[in-house]
C-alpha cells in the first residue's frame, strides 16, 4: 500500500493573531508554528494504521521553504517512511493543489490524505482541488475508515448525518476528528527521524485567482451583564426582548 | 454571462442553507446586471419556491440522480455552468460545497473563496469578507480572475425574499453512473442539525460526567436549540465527536450560544465567538469566557439550568 499524506503548517492553537502593514499582512512576531492538527492527529496516524495492517510505505508531502523542515521532521518522528518538501511558501489553496498534484501524478498512490481543513484559513479546499487535478475519488470529512485489498469502506460527516461509502482504491480522504488517536513521538522515533529520506522538488509557476487584500479582527463585546441566578426569568426576559434571539 | 446557485436539497427538501446561497447569488447577479439561475439535483419538492429568492430560473437535473458523489456532481455542475455561460457559481458551505467547490474552481479556472460571510461589493472585481484563523479574524478576499466560485457560510446571509416561485425545467444535463457506493446511517430522529442551528447550548467538564447531562438536554428541548460540547468532554467520551465545537471541532454562528460549565480556552472561542448573542453559565466569576460573553450567570449549574430551563417553559407557554 503506498501511501501520501498532505501536511500543512499552521501557527499554534494558542497563537495570538494580529495584523501589520495597515492590516494586510499577518504578524508573526512571537507566533509558534506547528503542525495542523487534522493533518497530524487523524490524517497521518490513519495512514500509519493502514500501514502497520496491509504493509507499504507511508510518504509526507509539504509545500513550504526550508524553516517547515521542523514540522515534517515531527511527521517522521511519529512514523512516516520519507517526505517530499516542494520549495515555496504557498500564496493560496490552489498553489499547494497544483505543486502537490505535479509532484505526485505519476507516483501511483493508493491512498492520498489531507486534514479536513487548516485551523489557519479553515477553507477546506486542498482536497477537493487535489482530487480534481488527480482524478481521484474524493471522501471528505472521514471520521472512521477501514480498508481490505483495494476496497475502503469510510464513515464520512455529511453535515448533520452520517453516511457510509464504499470505494475502490485509489482515492483521496479527508481526515476529520475521530478517524484516528493523535500519536506523541517517542525519543526512538525523533532519532530515527533524523536519518529518513527528505526529498526536495523545485515549485511549479501558478497563477493566483484570489488575493487577501484586508484583515480585521472582530469587534469585541462591550461588556457582560450579569444576571442573578436566582433570576432566570430575568435572563429569559432579556434574552427576548433586549438580544431579541428567543 | 449568468450567476449560477447550486441549490443543494436535505431528505428531499431545499432547506435554510439552499435559501442563503441563492440570497447571495442574487445579489451578486443584482451587481454584475445578470440572471440568476438556481440549479437543483434530484427533483426536491419545493424547489420553485428559489424563484421567492430571486432566481429567476430554475433547472433540475433528475437523470441518473442517487446519491452524493463530488466527482459526478462536479461535473455536471460545471457543465451547466458552461451551458449558461456563468461566471459566477454559488453553492453552501456545507459538506456537499466544500467537497465540490474545489473541483468546480480547477474544472472552470476559477477563483474560489470559501465560507463566505457578507454579500459581495463590487469594485472592479468581486470583494467577499470570510472568516479566518478559526473565527479570531476576517478577511476581505478579492476574486482576480475572470471567473469566481463562492461557498456561503451557514447562518451568515439571512434569506431574503424577492421574486415569485418560478416553473421548474429539467436540465440539459445527466449525471454520470457513481464510482462509490453510499449508505445513509440514521440520523438521531429530530435532532438539530449543529451547524446549521440557531439556538446552541453546549456542556464543559463543569458538568462532571456524561450521566449529568439530562439537565442540559432538558434545557435545549425547552428552548429548539442543538447540544454541543467542549473538547475535554468530548475528548473522554461523554459526547459525540460531532458535537465538538472550537478550534479543532466544528465551527458555528448561532444567534444564541449559551455556554455550560465551559471556561472558555482560546481554542474554545474561536470556535463560538462569531454567535450573535452569547450567555455563559459559570460557577467560576474569574472564568475567561465572561469576557466573551453578553450576558454572564455565575452560580452552581446544577441549580441554574433547571431553573432557566422552568422560565424557558414560562416564557414559550406565556
């Protein structure tokens, strides 16, 4: 079985997010990055756990310059096989699909994960690009995924509903919570980590289609009115006639 | 040139989310002086009824129509796009629009910006605002080529009425056969859909244990709200994984968040802080989450819950 994991960086769940530039450009003063979650606790363990049943070889796939190297060192440390850094700092969705599908198109994957989304950009764009540029199948928002031979059988979150898929391989998957247990990389797999192949690969040209062009940050609340708990009627009251949502 | 909406249909009916997306997509024809054309897939019963919200056309394509797959839906998407000559495509942010989204921008060479939350400007080229960084921030996107496809958040465009139901026609379009096989497991009979809701009331560890959660179920029955929870609950098992909002769960807008034994870590309102209206209920008067909040009760839950849920009763039967 061989198979491809998407990993993508994001800054820390705890990131304090503000902007520069007259609100064009992201601060990253003091931001820590890590890698994004979906992509690491369920996307990269599931194919770990595919691997470790059917055998074959788990790839890590990143676009992003050399300081991300920290971040795919981590995916190998938890168990990926080798990784592939595609050399540039991606400007969009479209960007990471296009150098992503260039990359890999003639590689054969089995099974091609991605997060459900970045908690960055929350677009959740890659894998349905990916899939169109491949010509793949596309199961979004997995939450649970057994595979045996070529036939995968997902839980996939429909929005309020659950729905079963069966689908023959190959085919692309979107990793949502539940799918699989985050893994912490052990000492052994940090120093093994260190020797596994990282193969770097020169960028396509693509041209972008959107632009960020202003950030703002919301409004904050002007203030909290406590309500007695004595007083729940005067909660409801409020909740009615003053906020107006019941 | 058109704007083309992809009403989408729930259990055979075009809900709040269809209603939205065409609300969105009328206006951005209003802008760009052009028609615009809903698209429904499997004959939903009230699917006239878009022309209420300004579709002025309206096409069905039942042949060949079973179950969601993004790679047949993409495809006959875009080739109704091209049939109409659309420069614009408008679907919902919902599990069926992200997964076609990006295969309809790549299949059109258009530009595509997801869960859009304001109608659009116009200044040269299409402007949208979306939130970003997990709700801590929003980014005004601008569409640089000359085609656009936008996904609609739920909960952020309140569907507006103009027009009249308009004749449905079948579309010059079929799907093709599926490559996968689909199975609906059952959805809890009545539950209310978590991103789509209103009205949410979500547990924390406050509650101390799964068994405790009758009172806040009592609560949510009482007012029509859906059930969430943080992800420590979440997390040891008291609660579905799809209840999960924050951060790394499911992301929501409701009117009314009303927030349980929750203390509110960042991870937590970044999930929640674009609700309308937020209550939290607190033993804890140095919790973070008041600072977030609109209106705040600091007591024991187990005493405040019942009670609310009481005046809730009052009120609806008043």
């Amino acid at each position: 079985m061989k198979l491809l994991v998407c990993i993508s960086k994001t800054p820390d769940t705890t990131a304090k997010i503000s902007f520069i530039n007259d609100n064009t450009t992201f601060n990253t003063e003091g931001v820590q990055y890590i890698m994004n979650p979906y992509d690491e606790w369920y996307a990269l363990v599931k194919a770990l756990e595919i691997k470790e049943k059917a055998g074959g070889t788990v790839t890590l796939i990143h676009v992003g310059p050399k300081n991300n190297e920290t971040i795919i060192r981590k995916g190998l440390a938890i168990g990926a096989d080798d990784a592939i850094r595609i050399d540039k700092d991606p400007v969009d969705s479209l960007d990471v699909a296009t150098q992503i599908a260039n990359a890999v198109q003639d590689e054969n994957y089995d099974i091609i994960f991605t997060g459900k989304e970045t908690i960055e950009f929350n677009n959740s764009e890659v894998g349905s690009m990916l899939s169109e540029l491949l010509q793949l199948p596309f199961v979004s928002y997995a939450t649970k995924m057994d595979v045996q031979d070529n036939l995968a059988r997902l839980t996939r979150d429909a929005g309020g509903h659950e729905e079963q898929v069966e689908v023959t391989l190959p085919i692309l998957v979107s990793a949502s919570k539940g799918l699989a247990e985050q893994r912490i990389p052990n000492m052994r797999g940090i120093m093994m980590a260190k020797s596994k192949a990282l193969k770097v690969v020169e960028p396509v040209s693509v041209e972008s289609r959107s632009e960020i062009i202003a950030f703002e940050t919301p409004e904050l609340r002007s203030s909290c009115t406590l309500v007695d708990p004595e007083n729940m009627d005067e909660l409801v009251r409020l909740l009615h006639e003053e906020a107006k949502v019941i | 040139m058109s704007v083309l909406v992809y009403a989408e249909q729930n259990e055979g009916v075009c809900r709040k989310p269809a209603f939205e997306a065409v609300t969105f997509a009328r206006h951005t024809a209003d802008l760009l002086g052009t028609n615009c054309i809903a698209l429904t897939i499997g004959n939903p019963s009230n699917a006239s009824e878009l022309g209420s919200y300004g579709a002025t056309e309206v096409r069905n394509i039942s042949l060949g129509w079973s179950h969601f797959d993004n790679l047949v839906y993409a495809k006959a998407i875009a080739d109704m796009a091209g049939e109409v000559n659309a420069n614009v495509v408008v679907l919902g942010h919902s599990g069926q629009g992200r997964a076609l989204a990006g295969r309809l921008a790549i299949r059109l060479q258009a530009g595509l910006v997801s869960a859009v939350n304001s109608l659009p400007e116009l200044v040269e080229n299409l402007i949208v605002r979306k939130s970003v960084y997990s709700g801590k921030a929003i980014a005004s996107v601008m569409v640089k080529s000359p085609r656009s496809v936008f996904t609609i958040q739920g909960n952020s465009i309140p569907p507006a009425k103009k027009g009249t139901p308009v004749e449905v026609v079948e579309a010059n379009v079929t799907l093709e056969e599926s490559q996968i096989k689909v199975q609906t497991l059952a959805s809890e009979s009545g539950a209310i859909s978590l991103p789509d809701a209103e009205l949410v009331v979500s547990g924390g560890r406050g509650f101390k244990g799964p068994e405790n959660w009758g009172i806040l179920e009592e609560l949510a029955e009482a007012l029509g709200a859906a059930t969430a929870c943080s992800r420590p609950v979440a997390d040891s098992g008291w609660r579905p994984h799809h209840e999960h909002v924050g951060q790394t769960g499911v992301a929501i807008r409701p009117n009314l968040y009303i927030a349980i034994g929750i203390s509110g870590a960042i991870q937590h309102l970044g999930g929640v802080n674009n609700s309308k209206t937020i209550v939290v209920i607190n033993k804890d008067p140095e919790a973070p989450f008041f600072k977030a909040a609109d209106y705040g009760v600091v007591g024991d839950l187990f005493e405040v819950v019942p009670r609310l849920t009481e005046a809730v009763k009052k009120h609806k039967s008043g």
